[in-house]
C-alpha cells in the first residue's frame, strides 16, 4: 500500500511538474477545472487538495477493510497522473 501511495504521488508529481513547465512555455492547461492560464498558487492549490484527498480515501478503505478499493484509487490515480504527465511532454 506504502508503494502505491508514493507512485500515485509521485506520478501526480510529475503531471504537476510538466504542466509548470508547459505553462513557462507558452502551452494552456487543458483541465477545465484549472483554467487555460492558471497561476502557480492555483495549480498547486488544487493539485495538492485532489491528491491529499485521494491519499486520505485511499487510506480510509484500506484501514476500513477495503483493500482492492484502496488500490483500485490509488492504481487510477497513478494512471491518470503519469498519463497527464506523458501528454504533457509530447506538446
């Protein structure tokens, strides 16, 4: 479970980081949620709560029993965040 929590974060991680990069080079974000220009606060503001709370539920069906749950959440989070990080490379 350990393992899983620091890939999904870390491959979140690197979604955050080449959207940043992507942004100090002229590129918009392509998540509604963010805006086509979102500042560095906001970026992190919003990237850091989704994170906290998919870390937070992830750990709470894993401690309630529910440990296919917990790495269902967290194997989707890894997915999401290294596939946003590898689009972001190729703009």
């Amino acid at each position: 479970m350990k393992a899983l929590m620091l890939a999904m974060l870390l491959s979140q991680g690197a979604d955050l980081a080449t959207t940043h990069v992507g942004l100090s080079r002229g590129c918009h974000e392509a998540n509604p949620t963010f805006g086509r220009q979102p500042s560095l606060t906001k970026l992190y503001a919003i990237k850091g709560a989704s994170m906290s709370l998919q870390g937070a539920l992830a750990w709470g069906a894993d401690k309630s029993g529910h440990k296919k749950a917990a790495k269902g959440m967290l194997w989707i989070g890894i997915g999401l965040g290294a596939g946003a990080a590898a689009w972001n490379t190729l703009q």
